[in-house]
C-alpha cells in the first residue's frame, strides 16, 4: 500500500515535561548514535543536565553534516524535520495509548497484553535472541519496554526506539523498578534491580535510523512497518549495525491459512482509523530480508485457536506452544518470526578476500621457478 508523503512539521510533536527519575542517557551506550541524514557519529556537544546515569538534558552534534538533536528527559530524539502522513498519525495515537497507560502495568484479561498473550509470544522471541548475557541489542519499536526490561534483565545492554515519545518516557519510568510490564517472568538475578544503566531510550522513526556499523550482538523488532519500502530500510540499518556474527529477530502479522483460505485483505488496520498493518507469509518475509542477511530461518507462533482461550493460562499456553510446532497446525499461526544471520556487507574498496591456499601455493612455487616475487597486483606482495 502507497501512502500520500504529506509533510508533516515535526515542531508538532509533544515535548512532554521532566520525568520524575534523574536518569539520563548512558554515557557508554552515547557512541552507538548516528546522525539519522548521513550517518555520521553524533558527539555531545552540550550538556545542560547530569543525571545519576547519564545525561538528562543536552545536546548531539554530527561532525559530517552539524546536524544537531536533542537530549530531552534522558531520550535521543533522533527525528527527521518532516514526517509522512501516516507517520504522524501513528505517533499520534501511540502518544495517546501510553500516555493513558498506567505506569504500574496491568494485564489485560484477554486480547494483547493479556497472560496468554505474553506467554505463547515471548518466549520464541526469547529463544530466537538466547544467548543475551553480554549482549549489546538494538531494539526497533520497543513501545513501553516488555522485551527492552526482559532483555536487560537477561544481561544486555539495549538501544530502545520507539517513534512514540511517550513510549519511552513510559518505559524510562519503569527501568527504575527493574519488573518488566508483563506477566511472564524470567529467572534472572537482575529483576527487580535497577535497570537504568543499561538502557539508552531513543525516539527515532525505525525507517530512517541509523546506529554505529557492526557494533550490536542481537537486533529486534517486534512491530510492523507501514510499507514494503520502509521495511527494506529498516533491514538494511540492521544489517549494517549487526557484527558478522550477529542476528536479527524480526516478528509481523502472519498472512496465515486461515486468512488466505477466508479471503481476508493482506492490508488493513487493527481498528477503524486505527495503525495500519501489513500481514506477510514467511515467504514474503525472507524474500524481503534475503538482500541483507545469507541464512535466515522462519517460524510461526501464536495459532489460531480460540477454544484455549478458555482454559487456565497456563495450561493454555503449554497447549499453544505445541501446537506451533506441528507442521500443519503452525501455519495458522497469527504472527510469524524471521531469524536472519550472517550480515551481507558491500564489498569494500582493495579489501582481500580469503581465496584457495592451494592456488596461492602454486602460484608461490611457479614464480619461484621463474625467480620473480610473488605479486598479485603492482605494488602488493603476497
């Protein structure tokens, strides 16, 4: 679906007002921020307000273009002037669905959110992320910080960005108390412990962002783009800012059996007027992620079966679980994750390649016959 590039000012953006934690922005997580026009590294320039983590109010400057962007409430806002139509709309009902929320999280008894939500979708996100102890992870739509909190506690250390300013400042109220807004636990030492430190929240818009090249472990994003086109964008940062032994978790609404079978649009939104959303088959999803990464994996969670919703969560969710695994059943699942490996990079510029030891040793003994040093190109010795 094409949408209208409507500008829109970004000067119409909430600047919200001070938080009450004294925070900041983690000065170790600071060199991982890129100028969102060229990439550049973005360096403190200013600094207003200190906070017992890091810098609560300031200034980024790019030292390619001088771009600057603020540190505002302990958050790098990274945003682009102007903004597509639909862009605004999404911040603009994100805005208002945290804003609303409480800050200490209460589980809805049924839907997103709810106990058997969280339980059937969070741990094959978990999974496909495992090992996170030392980790540094790049996280893309983090809303109010489920996965961000369950991550840290886990041991990483995260770059949370989300479009939605509230999002952040929701999620900046809630590292202090180190328990994740969600009613599936881990057993880690770090709940319940400050969180703070290991966290740099980040308002940016996912389809123009951009972090320090191959410096993140783990990358996330467990929320959908508008578009084929902003998706694209979104894998090639990722792929960009993954170490060579990275790896990209990436979750969408599945365009599922059942769907497909039914006759159901593809495109549509969750609610009237609502955030649109773009269902995929796997398929789709690695063909769309193949141009970055050269191993990928898909997987399919969250079956369609509105019965379990009816019995104990718990049992519930050990029933949706297995039934994800079952090779028929598991394309019913209603949401699907793509786990991608192996960064593709442009080639570089005079950067040597492995090539065959074999060759290069004849080649050695041919030129030694010949009395002539072993050259490859003018200049260069083997």
């Amino acid at each position: 679906m094409t949408h209208t590039k409507s500008e829109v000012a970004i000067s119409s953006l909430p600047t919200g007002s001070p938080d009450p934690f004294d925070i900041g922005f983690p000065r170790n997580l600071l060199p991982l921020l890129r100028c969102i026009r060229d990439s550049g590294e973005l360096r403190l320039c200013r600094e207003t307000r200190s906070g017992r983590v890091g810098v609560i109010e300031g200034t980024l400057r790019c030292i390619k273009c001088s771009a600057e962007y603020a540190i505002q409430n302990g958050v790098a806002r990274l945003m682009a002037e102007t903004l597509t139509e639909e862009t605004a709309h999404e911040i603009e009902l994100k805005d208002s669905e945290y804003e609303a929320l409480p800050d200490d999280f209460e589980a809805p008894s049924s839907g997103w959110r709810s106990q058997y939500a969280d339980g059937i979708e969070i741990p094959p996100h978990l999974e496909e992320l495992a090992p996170l102890d030392g980790c540094k992870v790049l996280e893309l739509g983090c809303g109010d910080g489920r996965f961000t909190m369950l991550m840290a506690q886990l041991g990483a250390e995260i770059l949370a960005v989300d479009v939605s300013f509230e999002a952040v400042r929701k999620l900046a109220r809630r590292l202090p108390s180190g328990i994740a807004p969600t009613t599936y636990r881990i057993n880690s030492q770090n709940v319940g412990q400050d969180l703070s430190g290991r966290v740099g929240l980040v308002q940016a818009d996912a389809s123009n962002f951009r972090a320090a090249s191959r410096s993140f472990d783990r990358a996330l994003s467990a929320t959908p783009l508008d578009s084929r086109d902003e998706r694209m964008s979104m894998y090639r940062a990722v792929a960009e800012a993954l170490t060579d032994e990275g790896r990209y978790v990436a979750g969408v609404e599945h365009d599922d059996l059942s769907r497909r079978l039914l006759g159901m649009p593809s495109v549509k939104r969750y609610t009237p007027g609502g955030i649109f959303v773009e269902h995929l088959t796997g398929q789709q999803l690695k063909n769309e992620t193949a141009p970055y990464f050269s191993r990928l994996r898909v997987r399919f969670i969250r079956v369609h079966a509105p019965l379990l919703k009816h019995l104990p969560a718990g049992f519930a969710v050990r029933v949706a679980l297995t039934l994800a695994r079952i090779p028929l059943l598991r394309l019913l699942g209603e949401l699907v994750l793509v786990s991608a490996e192996r960064p593709v990079r442009p080639p570089v510029e005079g950067l040597r390649r492995a090539g065959s030891a074999a060759a290069k040793g004849l080649y050695r003994c041919y030129k030694r016959l010949k009395r002539q040093e072993p050259i490859w190109d003018p200049g260069e010795k083997v």
